[in-house]
C-alpha cells in the first residue's frame, strides 16, 4: 500500500506491508472546500464524500478509503450527532461498495465478476440479493431492479421507491435512518461480506411497503434536504 493514490492523493503513510489486525484502513479529512451545486436554489448543502482506494486487483474486497467532512456544513444548529453518525455510516457504504452500485466489481457466490447487475437504458439495479429484497418487501415478484440516482453514474438508491434511506443521496432535516436490509442486501451484493441471516437491522423500512409493481413516487413528497455525495 505504500505510495497508493486515493482520491488523488498519494498515501505514504503506511508501510508496505499494511497493518497488522486491519481488515481496511479508513482516512478522515475535514475541509472547507466541499462542492455544492450553485443553480440549485433549494437548501441543499454538501456534508460529506468517500472514494474507495484501489485494489491491486479489481476483483478483492476494499481495504482502503477517504472520507471528507465538510467542516462548515457540520454545525451542531444543522445537524444532530445522530445525523453525523448516519452521514458517517453512509460514507463508510461507498467505501464498502468500492464505489460501485452498477455492480461491475463485485463478485458472485463462486468468486467470478457478476454480470447483467445494471441497465442504464431503465436506471435500474438488478443486483441479486438487493432485487430479491426488493421484490418481497414491495409484493412484486416480477420487479425489474432498483431505480437508481442517476442513470449514467449511479451512486446511490433512489428516494422514489423506498423514500429517505441510508443509501439515498440526502440526509432529510427532521428525519432518522440507520442500516435497513435493504444495505445489508447491497453489502452482500458485492461478495466481499457475508451476512448473518439471524441478524436484524436496526432501521425498519416503511414507506411503500407491499405497495406492488408501481409504487408511487415517494420522492416527491420529501423536502429540505442537505447533500451526502
């Protein structure tokens, strides 16, 4: 790991053999330099963002990452030390992740590259264990795949179908949300974590559960937002 670049900087700081006892190694930074997006006119505010450092193979289990708290976004008259710990547990997803909801480093049951995990065309998800998830907590055994933020870069789940999520793109004002099974199913997506089937998340799922094959657009309906990344 020894002069590894992430997130465009260059680790020195670790010897080349790694570090004893670690399974991943996680670096956190605070800047005041956070992007937000100035032709939106809603009061959205960057708190956070995380890289994955690569692996010498693609195909291995993270065992590095960044996160960057943007400092003057995380003020006690803003956010909630629960809400930091929820922007910290959704950072620390992208590490887990590798920063690839379309699926294209992760692996299957037998350790070989998982393929047919994304449709760009319907921005959809189509990862086993999360659509199985899916599947069942809406009552539709024919469901498609999860919609998605963004068809061309997905990064997280959309608001649309399961509303404020842990892995949705905003942290809502007023709201609490934690580790659901629904990121139990992703993490287990990706074939580098296994899941015990007694354990039960903390968070509960709700909103548009058993609501069919065309739930309503729960998105819409949420407002006041601040951003993760």
């Amino acid at each position: 790991m020894h002069g590894m670049k992430c997130n465009n900087d260059v680790i020195t700081d670790i010897k080349h053999y790694g570090v004893n006892d670690a399974d991943l190694i996680l670096y956190v930074t605070a800047s005041s330099e956070c992007k937000t997006d100035q032709s939106d006119t809603t009061d959205k505010i960057v708190l956070a963002y995380a890289f994955s450092c690569p692996t010498v193979k693609e195909f291995l289990s993270p065992i590095a990452g960044t996160i960057n708290v943007c400092k003057d976004s995380l003020n006690p008259e803003r956010i909630s030390k629960l809400q930091l710990r929820e922007t910290m547990l959704h950072e620390m997803l992208h590490i887990f992740m590798k920063n690839d909801l379309k699926g294209k480093l992760y692996v299957d049951e037998k350790g070989e590259p998982r393929t047919h995990t994304y449709s760009q065309e319907k921005c959809i998800l189509k990862l086993p264990n999360s659509l199985a998830f899916a599947r069942k907590y809406l009552n539709c055994p024919t469901l498609e795949g999860i919609v998605v933020d963004n068809c061309t870069h997905p990064g997280h789940v959309s608001e649309k179908t399961f509303g404020n999520v842990l892995f949705s793109p905003f942290l809502r004002k007023g709201s609490e949300t934690g580790i659901s099974e629904l990121e139990l199913a992703l993490l287990k997506d990706t074939g580098f974590y296994q899941i015990e089937e007694s354990y039960k998340p903390p968070f509960q799922l709700s909103m548009n559960k058993g609501k069919g094959c065309n739930p309503p657009d729960i998105s819409k309906r949420i407002h006041g937002s601040y951003y993760l990344i």
